[in-house]
C-alpha cells in the first residue's frame, strides 16, 4: 500500500474503471472508483480513461485473499 504503479486498465463501468495492477510479482484486480480518477467532477469515466491504456495509479489498499486492490489516480 502507499505505492504508485502502472496500472493497465481493462474495464470502463459507469462507476469506475477496473484495471490489472502488478504489485510485488503478483497480479491483483484492481478498482478505481469514479471519485478516485481526477478532483473534478466525471460524468463519464470514458472521457478521463480507455480499455488498454497504461497510468500511474496510487495503491490505497489491498486484499491478498481476494487479489483485489483499490486505486486512486488522483493521488499519484
């Protein structure tokens, strides 16, 4: 947790973006959460993000159970 990493996204829901987040040799799913892609306000995350686009993602949490993280792209 605390790290910035690439992150490659590979999901655009109305919510957010789910995305691949390769952190210390593992692979976790990861989610961005519609609040967590920029300050302003995003009425479509499609105008912020694409599916197969690479960006720094700040890694808020992480479940090793499940292989699920939370990112934030606001804070990286």
């Amino acid at each position: 947790m605390g790290q910035i990493v690439k992150v490659t996204i590979t999901n655009i829901v109305n919510f957010g973006a789910f995305c691949d987040v390769d952190l210390n040799g593992k692979t976790y799913k990861g989610l961005i959460h519609i609040s967590e892609i920029t300050d302003g306000y995003v009425s479509n995350v499609s105008n912020h993000l694409s599916i197969g686009q690479s960006v720094d993602g700040y890694v808020m949490s992480v479940d090793d159970e499940k292989g699920q993280a939370k990112i934030s792209l606001k804070k990286a």
